[in-house]
C-alpha cells in the first residue's frame, strides 16, 4: 500500500508521518509540501503514486485537488493535524496512528 502525507513545507509533520508508517511491512510512505519551497515539492507524479493522500489540513486536500486532480486515483483523507508539532513528537506520532490507522484497516 503507498501512502503519500502532505504538509506545507514538508518539515516536520509530513515527515514524521512517513518516518512512522515506512516502518510497517508491506507500506510505502513518502511525503511532500505543497509550498514550493517545501523540502520535497508536490507532484503529480507522487499523487499519481499513492494509494491514500493524507493531508494534514483542509487547504491542503484543496491544493492537492486542484493541482493534482487529474493524477489522483487514490482516496484523499484530511486529518485536520495542527501545525503545532515538532518532527517526531511523541504526540505526533500519537496522532497520526489515531487518524492514520482506521484507514488502514479498512483496506486489508
């Protein structure tokens, strides 16, 4: 399963989220930004690539919908995930399973 996380400068809690879940088998996880001085820039290519775009905030899956649209072929979910942590926090990382792993189960 390819799981895409998307912030807006792809520095702390996209990161982390792809840190967290490229550890379990049988997960892909990459991240981006949709700013374009984000460490790793959004492309149509990576939305193209995943299963399951998770964005952190709501502009977000509004930037990934109308610059990407056209690529996407997986589900977009919102996880309405402040930018108010550090790359990985513990209540990060906390969070993103709460909001990240009910998806996950549905698919297997």
């Amino acid at each position: 399963m390819n799981l895409l996380f998307v912030c807006s400068q792809n520095r702390l809690r996209s990161p982390t989220a792809e840190h967290h879940f490229s550890l379990e088998e049988g997960v892909e996880a990459l991240s981006a930004g949709t700013n374009a001085s984000s460490d790793v820039p959004l492309s149509g290519d990576l939305v193209g690539w995943a299963d399951f775009v998770f964005c952190m905030e709501r502009i977000h899956v509004r930037k990934v919908r109308q610059r990407f649209g056209r690529f996407l072929r997986g589900r977009v979910v919102c996880l309405d995930i402040p930018d108010r942590y550090g790359y990985m926090q513990p209540e990060l990382v906390a969070l993103l399973e709460r909001k990240v792993r009910p998806h996950l189960r549905r698919t297997q």
